[in-house]
C-alpha cells in the first residue's frame, strides 16, 4: 500500500498569484504546493481523495495514469474541478469510474457538473462518473474505507479512512466519534493550513496536539499555506510529524 501526495497547498496553491513573499519565491520545490490532493494505491488499484483544477498536472508529475475510483471530501471548488479530467482516465480504463461521497458532495457534483450527467452531443467527451454515496465502511480497491464525519467551519465533510492511513483535510473540528476511528494510524494526514488558528481549518498551533492524542506512527500536514518555508517548519516539528510535500511516496508496506 502506498500514499502519494499530488498536492499539499492551500484553494490558493503556492506561489499564490502576485506574491513575492520568500515562500512564494523560494527555489525549494518542497514550497511549490498545488491543490490539496492524494492517492492511495494497493497492488494494481489505485484511490484519488479529491480532484482538484491541477489533477491532469497532477497526474503528470508522478506518471499517474490509471484510477479506480475517487473518493470526495466535499466540494469546494480546490477539492472537485478537475473532476472533468477523469475523461483520460476513463478511456485508459474504459469505463466509468466511481465517484464516492456524502450525499450533499453527489448532489453537488450532479449539479455543478451537470453536462456529465445529461443527454448531449459527447463533443470531446464527457467524465463518466457513477456517484456512489458512502454512508459506512466498503471494500475499495482490496481497501477497507470508511468515511469520517468532520467539521469545516459549519460544514459538515468528510474525512476517510483508508486501512490504517487517513486522510482529514478541511477540518477545524473533530467529533469525538470520529476521534475514536482515528486511533492506531500508521499515517495520517491532517490539515494545517497557517500556522495560527483559522476559522474553517486547523492551524497547526491545533493540529499539532491532535495529531499527539491521535498517536498515528507518523503524521504529515497538508492544504498548507505560503505562511510555512518547508525546511525551517520541518526543523521545528516533533518527531513522528512533518509538512507533506507534493509529489512526496509514502510506502506502507
Ligand atoms: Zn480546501
Ligand atoms: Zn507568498
Ligand atoms: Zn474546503
């Protein structure tokens, strides 16, 4: 099993457009964050947590080239709009692929890509997407999953589980049962997208000590900021915690 970060950045991405801030010009590629992003790959089947606008860059910085399903946390615009880009990956695969969420993220997904699901001319083609609600465990790609009910501000999302990785972005809160099916993490992933307190996601003055109660062998910080140099951060962490970077393999097995 192995976790691939295709983006660790903020809906802004790093370089933020019209700062010259030493993040956003650093020559480190560890502070060049695109939109937040992973996947999840086991044997031949491969998970994507979200589709951001930059999946096709995504997709060809690591040589991603075959999906299986995606699973969605919700749908604001830095976690869905490259769901469009799932065409390729469904002429690589031919067939369509299935589309995981609440069922709030299927109705939006429906909606905002409304084309996909109507009878129109194909044109250059249409994603091919089968919304699939996820409402408790299910077997994905030879993977136990299970969504993870979190707060994003009011909004409830979803985090998920996968085996014993999960994958928590967009979260400012986290319900004490849902707490309790984030214990005996190998890696987890969490948000942390400034360094101080923010109203609809961790600081990571807060994700710190969630990460500490949750006790995962190893933690890595994701929707990061140009508030954090990669290097002098990663200086600062306690062990066992560290900022994800894009493009960044971790293998679990
Ligand atoms: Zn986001
Ligand atoms: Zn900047
Ligand atoms: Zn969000």
């Amino acid at each position: 099993m192995r976790m691939t970060i295709l983006g660790s950045g903020t809906s802004h991405g790093v370089p933020m457009i019209g700062c010259r801030c030493h993040v956003c010009t650093s020559t480190d590629p560890r502070n060049r964050r695109l939109r937040p992003s992973a996947c999840v790959t086991n044997g031949s089947e491969t998970v994507l947590i979200d589709a951001t606008p930059e999946l096709r860059l995504q997709a060809l910085a690591v040589g991603l080239d075959r999906l299986h399903a995606v699973l969605v946390t919700h749908t604001h615009a830095d976690h869905i709009m490259g769901l469009d880009d799932i065409r390729r990956f469904n002429d690589l695969a031919g067939r369509s692929l299935p589309i995981y969420g609440s069922q709030e993220s299927l109705d939006d997904i429906r909606r905002i890509f409304q084309y996909a699901f109507m009878e129109t001319q194909m044109g250059g083609g249409k994603p091919r997407l089968d919304l699939a609600l996820l409402d408790g465990t299910a077997r994905i790609c030879g993977m136990d999953v299970t969504p993870v009910p979190v707060l994003h501000g009011s909004l409830p999302i979803l985090a998920y589980r996968i085996g014993d990785v999960a994958y928590v972005t967009d979260v400012n809160y986290i319900p004490p049962d849902s707490m309790a099916m984030l214990r005996g993490l190998r890696l987890l992933v969490l948000d942390a997208v400034r360094p101080l307190a923010h109203s609809t996601h961790f600081g990571l003055e807060q994700a710190v000590p969630i990460a500490a109660e949750l006790g995962a062998e190893r933690t890595l910080f994701t929707h990061l900021s140009h508030a954090y140099d990669h290097a002098k951060t990663n200086a600062m962490l306690p062990a066992g915690m560290e900022l994800a970077y894009d493009g960044q393999v971790i293998d679990l097995d």
